[in-house]
C-alpha cells in the first residue's frame, strides 16, 4: 500500500514539476520589474493557463533551433534545471507519501510542494521570493489544513499550526529588523506557511525544520567560503534552505505522528 501510494505521489510531483519551468521563468525578474511575458527572442508567451504553465521554451524558439541556419543565441536554452523540476518535485511528494501515509494531510503537503519549489527556484535566481506565491500558499496551507483536521485520521492540530504561522513569521520578522541584508522580507512572509506547516505536527518540528534550515545555509555559507567563492558578508538567498528545512521537519513530524 505504502509503495502504490508512493509511486501515485511521484507521478503526481513528475507531472506537477513539468509544468513549474514556464512560471519559473515568467517569475525571476529583479524586483520593481514586471513579470516576463515573451521569451527572449521577443515571441509572446502562451499556452496553459495563459501562459504560466509548461515548458520555459516557447513553440518558436524551438521551430528555430531545428533549422540548419538557426544562430547559437537561439540554441542557447534559457530554461535553466528545468529537468530538475519534475525529478525534485516528485522525490518531494514520493517522500511525502511513504511518510505521511493515507492521512488526510498528505493531500495538503502534495498541493503545497509544487509552490514552495518553484518559490526556491524563484528566489535561488533572483534572490525574490514573490508575494504573488507566498501569500496565497500561506493562505491555502492553512485552510486546507483546516479541513484537513475535520476529517478522521488527521495527524495533527490545525490551532497549533495557526500558532505555529504566526510564532515563525514573528521570528524572522525580529531576524529582518535586526539584518534586514541578510533577511529579506519575502522570507518572513514565507515563513508563515512553513510555519503553519511544521506547527500542524507539533513545536518540535517548528524547531527542527527551522533549525536544519538555518543549519544547511551555514553549511553552505561555508562551503562557499572554503571554494573561495564568497565571503562573510556574501548574500544568498535563503529561501531554498527554508523550505528544505521545512522538508526535513514535516518528514520527521509525519514519522513520528
């Protein structure tokens, strides 16, 4: 059972990431500049969900790159790891079934990865972490979870993860007065749907995915460092770590649920 409903949930995220590379795209604009709506060779972006879903590569850019005189600007591909958007997506939902089991908020985590991936694949790019994302997947989590607790089998407390929203979104909001350089404020509204996430499990997990977050980017920080590739006051963005952070956590939290 477990197997079969692991393997439903990685055909899920491998379908779910398929369609990330086209919004991923659209979304990594430096902030004040708007969404992107062309490719650039200056072809109009369409398609599903007019325009926000599939593949980065527009139809033209493609019809070029197979003719003998296309130019190697036009080779370039500038959809960048979108291969690794459906393999990291559905390893993400796969491990989220075989630990969460038939309960009810393995439908909400499921519906929740594909955003928070795409806002670590935003914010790795650009260092922006759109409210375009952050809220409505705030929002979603939360109500979705509280339904999620209405129905038998739920493995955790929607009040406490409501509580467990606002009490991490308030820490990173103190970490953005006191460095705001080094904490943006993407990351404290982002923090609210972690939040809310890791809280349904318990205060724990709170700590510990907010923990192995703090605790990746310093690693990295450091390996950074040691290649001579960056130095103390470096900026990365953090957003990626949060949400494997986050990852960690529900994963411990739904084991031990």
């Amino acid at each position: 059972m477990t197997l079969t409903l692991a393997g439903c949930a990685a055909a899920y995220g491998a379908l779910a990431g398929a369609l990330l590379p086209r919004a991923a795209y659209r979304l990594a604009v430096e902030p004040g500049e708007p969404w992107r709506a062309a490719c650039p060779e200056g072809h109009p972006l369409d398609g599903p969900a007019r325009g926000w879903l599939g593949r980065a590569r527009c139809a033209r850019c493609d019809h070029r790159t197979r003719t003998p005189q296309a130019q190697p600007a036009a080779r370039a591909p500038y959809a960048r790891g979108a291969l690794c958007h459906p393999v990291a997506c559905a390893a993400v939902c796969a491990s989220f079934a075989a630990a969460v089991g038939v309960r009810p908020e393995l439908a909400v985590w499921l519906l929740a990865a594909p955003f928070a991936l795409l806002l670590a694949v935003v914010d790795r790019r650009v260092r922006r972490l759109p409210d375009v994302l952050t809220l409505p997947l705030a929002a979603g989590t939360a109500a979705l979870l509280g339904v999620a607790a209405l129905l038998p089998g739920a493995g955790g407390s929607w009040l406490r993860a409501l509580l467990g929203g606002a009490v991490l979104a308030a820490v990173y909001f103190v970490l953005f007065l006191i460095n705001p350089r080094g904490m943006g404020f993407g990351d404290v509204k982002l923090a609210i749907a972690l939040g809310v996430a890791l809280g349904w499990y318990g205060w724990d997990v709170v700590f510990a995915g907010t923990f192995l977050g703090f605790l990746l980017a310093a690693l990295y920080g450091l390996a950074l460092m040691a290649a001579r590739r960056a130095g103390r006051k470096t900026a990365m963005p953090f957003g990626p770590f949060m949400v494997t952070g986050a990852l960690g956590g529900l994963l411990l939290g739904a084991l031990a649920a």
